[in-house]
C-alpha cells in the first residue's frame, strides 16, 4: 500500500510518515481535512471537496502546499500507485506547519499534507434498515462550517450516541436542530425536504448540496430552514447525509420513532436516485 506524504508517494508505513511533536496539527488540531468518496476505482464529485478543502484552508489562512491541479493529480496517482480499482475512500489532511508551541502562528509556515486510500464498503444494511439518533446538545465550536481537524465535540458526542445504541448524536443549539456528529440532517413534512441553511452552524456538506440538487430534479420541495427541536415529533420521515454513507434513513430520534421505524417513501425514492446518479460524477 502507498501513501500521500508531503507530496510524493511513498509506502504506507508509520516510519515514513513521522510528525513533528511541535507541529499545530498535534498540538492545537490546527488544520483541516476531507473525506473523499471513490467508486470503482475513481474520485466522486472531486472538484466539490477541493472547493471546499480550499475554502478550508482560507478561512484559517493556512497556506496550501499544493495548487488545485496538483492535488488532483496527486491523488489520481495515488488511487494508480494502489490499483485501487473497488469502493473506497480517501482520507486527507493538511496542517498549518511546525513552529516552537505558540497559540499565534507565524506566516511562512510550510503545511504538511498528507493522503490514504482505504477500501469502504456500501453500508447496505443502513440503507436498507435506517438508524438511531440521538438529541444532544451541541458544544461545538461557531465556525462548523469549517472542515477543521478539531472534532472534540464530534468525538465525545459519537461516542456517547454509539456506547447509549445510536448511530448519531442529532446536535441542537438554542432550541434549533442543527446536523449529527458527522452528517447533515434532513427532516421530511407533507412532502417538503426542510433542512438547516449552509452558514456556520453547521459544515456545508457535498452530499447535501447533491441530494438538494437531486431533490429538484425529481421536484420535490425543499425549504431550507431552522428546525426547532419540538417540531421533531411530528416529523413524517427524516434521514441524514455523509460522503461515505450517501442517504441514510433515520427510523429513531430518542426513544421517538420516525415514520413507525420504517424508511418513508420520499427518503427511498432520494437514496435510490443517488446512487443511479454516482456514476455521472466520477473522474
Ligand atoms: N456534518 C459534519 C459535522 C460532518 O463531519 C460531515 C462529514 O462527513 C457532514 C456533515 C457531511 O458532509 P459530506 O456530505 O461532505 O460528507
């Protein structure tokens, strides 16, 4: 197996991708990442995670080690270098640089960069069976619209969800629900999709910007809107989106269940148009 290290393709092991304890990523996660899917072998929706790896990137001023070209050549080399040729997924970070620990950064920092590639396969039995969510409170950061690498809050509240029987936590703030640890949330009422708006309350995801698209291609209302949390209970589907796990039905909310823990029709008709449309986006 190869890897993605500061640029070059080197093997897959510890010893040649070794950090520094003084870089910001370990010490103050201060970087950021994407998750990019692949089918047979080939990136899917690419140019979406790279706008958003850069704005990323921007938002924290951290000065990107690659240009757009470069970074997608690089991966292409590296899905060839594998052979990877199944359903997978790539994992890439970039952190600011190494600097003597300082919570201010110095400007001419070089960022270190780096890729895998694993197999991912489809999480069928989610499809087809749906998953719990659990409310909780969201303690994290104002700027979730960034892709950043500090996730404390994701950390403890997935855990928590996943040691309590739930696949997710659904995160409310000020009353409104806002997105789960690692997906966005969608919540189905007299036949209108109502989600959260993109700002920084929550991260902008690809899948939900595609199953937005798809919605209107299949003329199905969507209102984007602030959710409050009492309107859960009369919710007649809800589902969640992520790169890896495309639609995925919820059938629980709480002890609460959704749609009599079956996967509505609207949530059904989505995910399978989801997949027919992945191979219009690969490259
Ligand atoms: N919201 C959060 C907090 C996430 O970590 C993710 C990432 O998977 C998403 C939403 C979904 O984004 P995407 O569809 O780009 O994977």
């Amino acid at each position: 197996d190869y890897m993605l290290w500061k640029n070059e393709i080197v093997e897959r092991k510890p010893e040649n991708a070794m950090v520094s304890f003084e870089d910001r990523g370990y010490q103050f996660g201060d970087g950021v990442y994407e998750v990019i899917r692949i089918y047979d072998g080939k990136l899917h929706v690419l140019d979406w995670h790279l706008d958003r790896l850069f704005y990323s990137m921007e938002q924290l001023a951290i000065r990107a080690p690659f240009s757009r070209s470069e970074i997608k050549q690089l991966l292409k080399q590296l899905i060839e270098k594998n052979k990877f040729t199944i359903d997978g997924k790539i994992y890439l970070q970039v952190t600011r640089g190494i600097q003597p620990r300082d919570h201010v950064y110095m400007e001419d920092l070089d960022a270190l960069f780096y890729a895998t590639v694993d197999r991912f396969d489809q999480p069928v039995e989610m499809w087809d069976k749906g998953v719990k969510v659990m409310l909780q409170e969201d303690i994290r950061w104002l700027r979730c619209d960034i892709k950043s690498l500090n996730l404390l809050g994701n950390v403890i509240a997935r855990t928590k969800a996943q040691r309590s029987g739930y696949h997710e936590p659904l995160f409310h703030r000020e009353g409104i629900v806002r997105e789960c640890g690692a997906s966005n949330f969608y919540m189905i009422k007299d036949g209108v999709i109502h989600t959260h708006p993109t700002n920084h309350y929550i991260l902008g995801g690809i899948t939900r910007k595609k199953v937005l698209l798809f919605a209107k291609e299949l003329e199905i209302p969507v209102k984007e809107r602030e959710i409050k949390v009492e309107e859960l209970q009369d919710a007649d589907e809800c589902f969640l989106t992520a790169t890896p796990l495309e639609v995925v039905p919820i059938i629980q909310i709480d002890k609460n269940p959704v749609n009599n823990n079956e996967i509505g029709d609207i949530t059904k008709r989505l995910q399978q148009y989801y997949r027919k449309r992945i191979y219009d986006y690969l490259e």
